[in-house]
C-alpha cells in the first residue's frame, strides 16, 4: 500500500490557551511595564527629596560660607616684644593676620542689632580664668547677639591676663606660662565666631616699676623711685612716659597681641599721675611742662601704633571737645582709631569741636546722639571714631536707640561697657594731706623713706 509523504506537522495555541504568568501573556507584559512606571516614579520623589536639599545647601553656602573656628593649640610660637625695631618690622604680616581675624567674625549677624554692626561688649578679667570659663563667656556673648568681646588684657596695676613670651613681664611679676596663650583665647572665643578686642593699660602700672627703675619715675639723685603716695597710704609707682623703656615695653606687648590676632587695642590710662608741687625739685621740671608732657605722652602712643597699627587711644568725649584729653593731638598723634566713650548727659552746654560749634540745647535723644557723633566725628580729625557707650549713663531703652542711632549715622563698630564703677579711676588724685613718698631701688613698700 502506497503510504501518502506527509510534510513536518506544526502545532499552534492559541491566545486564550496561554498561561497567564506566561512572559508572553498580554496581561504580564502590562503589570510589567505598571510597575516599572511606579518604580520610576518613586525613585524620582526619592531623589528630589535626597537631592534637593544637599543643592540648596550648596548653594547657600556659596552665597554665605561657613567658616569653622580653628582646633584648640596649646603651643604658641614666640614673639619678640622687648625691642621696638622688631616690632615695627613685622606690621605687614601682622596686619594680614588681623584682617583674616575679622573676616571671620563678621560672617555672624544677629536680629538684635542693626545689620552690618559690630557690638562689642566688655568681659571682666575673670573670664580668662580657664578655657571652659572663656568658652562660656563668649557664648553668652553670642546668645546675646555680640560679634566681638573687649578682653582686659593689660589691667591697671600692669598685669598681664594671657602667657607672654616677655622676659622682663615674666621677670616683674606681670604673667606667667600658667596663663592662656593668645592663640588658645582666640580659639576659644573664635568658636562662636566672636572677635577679641584687647583693653591695654598703658601707663598705669605699678607691676614693672616695682621692679625696673628703667621705666619708673626715679628722683633726680637717680637711686630713689617716686611713689604716687605714701606707702602706708597705698603709694605705688607709676610707668613713665619720658622713658624709651616705657615706650619699648608697652610697644612690644601691643605687637605681641597683634600678632596674636588680636586684631583691636584700646589703649588706656595713657595720663600723668597726680604731682605736688614738691616733686618738680626731686624728678625734673620737665613734668610741669604742658609741652613736654604732651610730647611723652604722644611719642608712648606713637611708639605703640608703629608696633600694632589696629591700636587707639580711648578718650572721653567731653575732654576730647572741653582740650582736657592731654594724650590727643590732632595733628601729631599718629594712630588711626580713637574709641570715644559718649555720653549725652555730659552734654548740656554749647561746645565746639574741630572747629564748629555744637549746641545741644533741648534736642530729644535720637537727634542729640546724631549731633554728639557728627562732632565726636570731627574732633579726632580724619581717624576712625569707634563710640564706647556705657550702660549705666542711660536707660536700656536709649541704650537700644543709641545702638540703632549710632548705626544710622554710619558708625560700623560700637562698644558697649558695664556701669562706670567697674572701671578703676586711675587718674584720682592722691591724698592732698599725704606727704610724698619715695622708696629706694630694690626696698620693699614698708622700708620706703618720705620725701620732703
């Protein structure tokens, strides 16, 4: 039998005979594509939230960077301070250190004063005590809207509050290596982004002169140191400003904390103590002579801005504009900043400054502080004026609206002190009924001998 040749047999299904999770059902193929569709998505919202924020962030950081305070250091490298020459060679770096110091600061803003105002606030000596004492200080400093801190460096009896690298400041008594170093109290206050400003004591000093007659007041004999007063009485010596001593001590310090970054010194106590008539036949007459007094005390603020260009005199307001500020000169004092101490109350009379006449007469306050800084202005001449307000010569409330006044008129730095019996008087008089005291070089106070 003759079989037919059959050809190769093919076999087809159907649609409907596929299973359903078959990779080639329809239905597979359209939950795919769904899922990948929500997959997508999520990944999209996951990356705008993870993403986004990490771009803004950037961005604001471009527009305002942060800037992080440098690690605690305890070793500090050392400064010549004995010798004015080195001092005024090293202002051109200094000055370099000193901006980058405040740049740093001025990052910081607070709602509490104006914008584009630096307020600094003084701390009291106590705070440079330790490291956790200074850090709690400058964060209240911070909490209270400050950006800068005035730091008593050198305090009126001539001690030092930081570890120098002087000799003859070890030598005295002033310091010691067991203080903290200014690189430690920069950091320290530079944490919450804070600048230090130093408050420097010049003349008023009885801790070198107790010890090297080269800077004291010394009779004509040249053995005998001069005393403000009789020992018994609180008779203590004074630095004097006809010294190149003086001059060369006070100038190496004032280097020494700029070049620590301390980028602003208020030179104080820059005055002559109290002479009786007497003592112009013991030391010279040379102390009763209005030019040459002024002349010292010039060539001792001179010598200091050649070693620290960001050093000035604090003068009160009222002397400056009354000529009873005997260490100002417009024309012969060299420093560029004169911190000015105003205050409204002491003005109530007509006055003259820089040649124009001022009357305060029975201006409310907000146009009388923008009179007294328009002729605080023009009595130190060319320099920066720097206003030093005091809490206690006015009420918070015309404190905030001198702060506010001050800014208006253009004043970028204001500074703000405690009430005034916080501060040593160190221009009183000693007492007229005490004879003169003089003790001879090397005795102790109770061994000193009275001058006649």
């Amino acid at each position: 039998m003759k079989h037919r040749k059959k050809g190769r047999k093919l076999f087809t299904y159907q649609a409907k005979n596929r299973r359903i999770f078959s990779e080639y059902h329809p239905v597979r193929n359209a939950v795919g594509t769904l899922l990948l569709l929500v997959i997508m998505a999520g990944l999209g919202i996951v990356g705008y939230n993870i993403v986004g924020p990490v771009v803004t962030r950037i961005r604001a950081e471009e527009s305002n960077p942060t800037v992080t305070p440098e690690p605690y250091f305890t070793e500090t490298q050392p400064v010549q301070t004995e010798l004015i020459a080195e001092a005024v060679t090293t202002t051109a770096e200094v000055t370099t250190t000193a901006v980058q110091t405040t740049t740093a600061v001025t990052t910081r803003r607070s709602a509490k004063f104006p914008e584009d105002t630096v307020v600094a606030y003084y701390t009291p000596a106590e705070a440079l005590t330790d490291l956790d004492t200074l850090e709690d200080a400058a964060k209240k400093c911070a909490d209270s809207g400050y950006t800068a801190m005035i730091l008593p460096m050198k305090d009126d009896i001539g001690m030092l509050r930081y570890a120098t690298a002087s000799e003859k400041a070890k030598q005295c008594g002033a310091a010691n290596d067991s203080l903290l170093t200014l690189r430690e109290i920069r950091n320290a206050v530079g944490r919450y982004q804070i600048n230090c400003i130093a408050e420097f004591y010049t003349l008023t000093d009885r801790t070198y002169p107790n010890t090297f007659n080269d800077g004291s007041y010394v009779f004509l004999d040249g053995n005998t140191r001069w005393l403000d007063n009789a020992p018994e009485e609180g008779g203590k010596p004074w630095l004097n400003p006809f010294s190149q001593a003086t001059s060369d001590y006070l100038a190496g310090l004032a280097n020494e904390l700029t070049a620590g970054g301390i980028s602003q010194i208020i030179c104080k106590g820059t005055v002559f103590p109290h002479f009786y008539p007497t003592d112009a036949d013991l030391l010279g007459g040379q102390i009763n002579d209005l030019g040459a007094r002024k002349t010292a005390l010039l060539n001792v603020l001179n010598a200091i801005a050649a070693a620290a260009p960001g050093a000035g005199l604090y003068a009160d307001g009222k002397a400056l504009t009354d000529g009873a500020e005997e260490a100002f000169d417009i024309d012969q004092l060299s420093m560029g900043t004169v911190f000015v101490e105003i205050n409204p109350s002491a003005f109530t009379e007509p006055f003259t400054a820089g040649g124009e006449r001022f009357d305060p007469g029975t201006l409310a306050f907000r146009e009388k502080m923008l009179m007294l800084t328009d002729a605080m202005q023009k009595a130190v001449g060319g320099r920066v004026m720097i206003p030093c307000l005091r809490e206690d010569a006015m009420t918070p409330q015309e404190l905030h609206l001198a702060i506010e006044t001050l800014a208006e008129a253009g004043c970028r730095t204001i500074h703000i002190y405690p009430a005034a019996a916080e501060e040593p008087d160190a221009d009183a008089p000693a007492d007229e009924n005490a004879a003169d005291a003089a003790q001879p070089d090397g005795a102790q106070p109770d061994a000193a001998q009275t001058a006649g």
